[in-house]
C-alpha cells in the first residue's frame, strides 16, 4: 500500500496541480489527506488535486513521486480509477 503523486503540470486557479492517489483503497487515501491538511473538497472521486506548494510536503511526508503515467497505472491496477466516460455518467460497455 502506497500513497503516489504526480509532478504538478496541470493548470487551473493560476496555479498548477498534482494528482495524489492510493494504489490500494480510498480510506488511505483520505486518512493521509486529513492527516496532511488536504481539504476534501479536493477529493475528486479517485484522487485529489494538490497544488504545487503542497506536493513538496506531502512526498516529505512519505507520498512516493511518480510520473503521471504510473500513477494512472497504479490507479487502475487498484481497481479505483473512475474513468472519464464514469465522470460524465455515460454507461460503461
């Protein structure tokens, strides 16, 4: 069981984001979060969007520091990753 981030690259609020998951349930996933004054309200439904200024502390806190593609990796290999079809609420095949 791990906690991973992705290097922040992703544009939004003039700030750029990183995506932080867990590779293995969403319970650990929000406990770190809580535990690391990441608001749920970043939550969105497989990982949260950390800002920039925040990945530093949490990978100094013990999230491992992947690139995006082994985090999208890890996600789906978890069984947690929502697609974007699911997003939208489009039935899945």
């Amino acid at each position: 069981m791990a906690i991973l981030i992705d290097t922040a690259r992703w544009p939004a609020h003039g700030r750029l984001w990183a995506h932080l998951i867990s590779d293995d349930n969403l319970a650990e996933l929000h406990a770190f979060a809580a535990a690391h004054d990441i608001p749920r309200r970043g939550f969105d439904l497989d990982h949260y969007d950390v800002p920039e200024d925040a990945a530093y502390r949490l990978i100094a806190a013990g999230a491992r520091h992947v690139t995006a593609r082994e985090l999208v990796y890890a996600l789906r290999d978890s069984g947690l990753r929502v697609t974007a079809r699911e997003r939208r609420g489009l039935p899945t095949k």
